[in-house]
C-alpha cells in the first residue's frame, strides 16, 4: 500500500435509482479512531443519495451503520471523525441502511468497514461519491 492507514472505500457511479457496496476494507483490527472523507461529485438529474459508512462484527455476515449522510443536487463533502475509545453504556440497536439522515453513531469501530450508497432518481453528467477511510 502506497499510503498506510488510507483506505479508499469507493469510488461510485451514481446514474440510476439503486444500492451499491463499496468492496470492505478488512484487517482494520486495533483501530483506534477513523477519520472519513466523503465526496459527492454531481453532474445532473437525480433526487437524494444517502451515503452509509458501515462496519461488521462477524468478519462481514452483517454489516450495520455507523454514520449516514445524505446529499441531493449540489456537489458536497462530508467529513467524520469517530472513536473506538467512545464507551457505549446502553445498546444501540444495528441498522442496515437505516440509520437517521445526517447522524453517526461513535465507538462502534470493527475490524472492517464499507459504504453503503442508496440513490433516489436517475442521476447523469458522472456524478460520483467517492469514501476515504484514514485510520489511527
């Protein structure tokens, strides 16, 4: 790797209405905290896109959100900083594409993470969102 502790969760094409899932960056075990970068580069049409950041706890069988972040028609960057030294003293119930617009939950950091990509409307003009992960 070029650049250790940056990871790229994906670059995707947004043009029809859909999910995608980015490939998980794995062996992330030790991860402290996780700064994340994403971009939303628009080119025309569409409606909404939520972007999920999610993680698994069982080596990838189920995959739950950790943060969503939603973009509609404008080219935007969303940036999130997350701990896993954050104690989580009540049960936070796993969402799969669920997860509140424009929320995270911190200290829920695995050995792995993906994103997660819901679009609404047909998008054109490469419009694409791109996730970098950098880990401490």
């Amino acid at each position: 790797m070029e650049n250790p502790g940056i990871y790229n969760l994906g670059d995707l094409a947004i043009t029809t209405a859909g999910t995608q899932n980015g490939e998980p960056v794995t062996d992330l075990d030790g991860m402290l905290a996780a700064a994340v970068q994403l971009r939303f580069a628009y080119g025309s049409g569409g409606t909404s896109t939520k972007a999920y950041l999610q993680a698994s706890a069982d080596q990838g069988t189920t995959w739950f959100d950790i943060a969503c972040a939603v973009f509609g028609t404008a080219s935007e960057t969303a940036l999130l900083n997350f701990s896993a030294l954050t104690p989580k003293t009540t049960q936070v119930n796993p969402t799969d594409g669920g997860l509140a617009d424009d929320t995270a939950v911190d200290g829920l950091l695995s050995d792995r993470m993906r994103l997660k990509v819901v679009s609404v409307g047909t998008y054109a003009g490469n419009t694409l969102l791109s996730a970098r992960l950098v880990v401490r």
